[in-house]
C-alpha cells in the first residue's frame, strides 16, 4: 500500500506515521476533496471517509483525507463517496462562516483528533 495524506492542516504532518507520505494543500477544503478525486480518478482508494465525524463541511475549514495512492482501476466506491463529499460541500458553501483568528488552532485540533481516530481504525 502507498498511503498518503492530502490536508489543508499543517498540524496533521506532526501525526503522520512513517509509512504516509503528506500533501499538504494552502488552500479550502474543497480543493482537499479536489486533489483527492484527481487522484482518485488515477485509481487511489479512499482508506477513511473523508467526512468522518459526521461535520458539515460549513462547520469547519479544516479537511484531511487518507487514501491509499496504489494506481490501477477506477475504484467505484472511492468515485461515489468523494463525488458525494465534493456535492455536500458546494451545498453547504453558501452557509460557510467566516471564522476568528482565535478559533482555528481548536479547529485544527478537532481535524487533527478525527485523523488519529482514522489512524486507529487503520492499524
């Protein structure tokens, strides 16, 4: 397996297990989901939801998605899943707040304990 991380959250990288490589993305959360589909489309498989903790994609800036980056196939599973969290999130856009300064560090922290419960399912 070649697992990678995508994320828009600089904190994740401090988690990662050696086996994961990181992309780290400056930018949304929908780009996250973009560079994951891409990769995706080239046969990657989603290894997590990347809607895990069941928040809407208004609630937070902050999105990090575990695939396993082995190409091959068009994984059917992965395509329907990342289509549908790309679908959720042009939905909630409208409703996206805009955030203090102060909030993103415990943003970032939720994102980062919803990584490490994904790492322990992984194991």
């Amino acid at each position: 397996m070649k697992a990678v991380i995508i994320s828009n959250n600089v904190d994740i990288e401090d988690l990662l297990p050696s086996a994961f490589s990181f992309l780290l993305l400056d930018g949304s959360a929908k780009d996250v989901l973009t560079a994951a589909r891409d990769r995706i489309h080239l046969g990657a498989k989603l290894l997590a939801h990347p809607m895990a903790g069941r928040l809407r994609p208004n609630e937070t800036p902050y999105m990090t998605v575990v695939l396993d980056d082995s190409r091959g196939e068009l994984d059917l599973p992965s395509f329907e899943i990342i289509e549908y969290c790309l679908a959720e999130e042009e939905k909630y856009a409208p409703m996206r707040k805009k955030y203090d300064e102060t909030l993103l560090p415990d943003l970032r922290f939720i994102n980062c304990e919803l990584f490490q419960s994904i790492l322990e399912e992984l194991k």
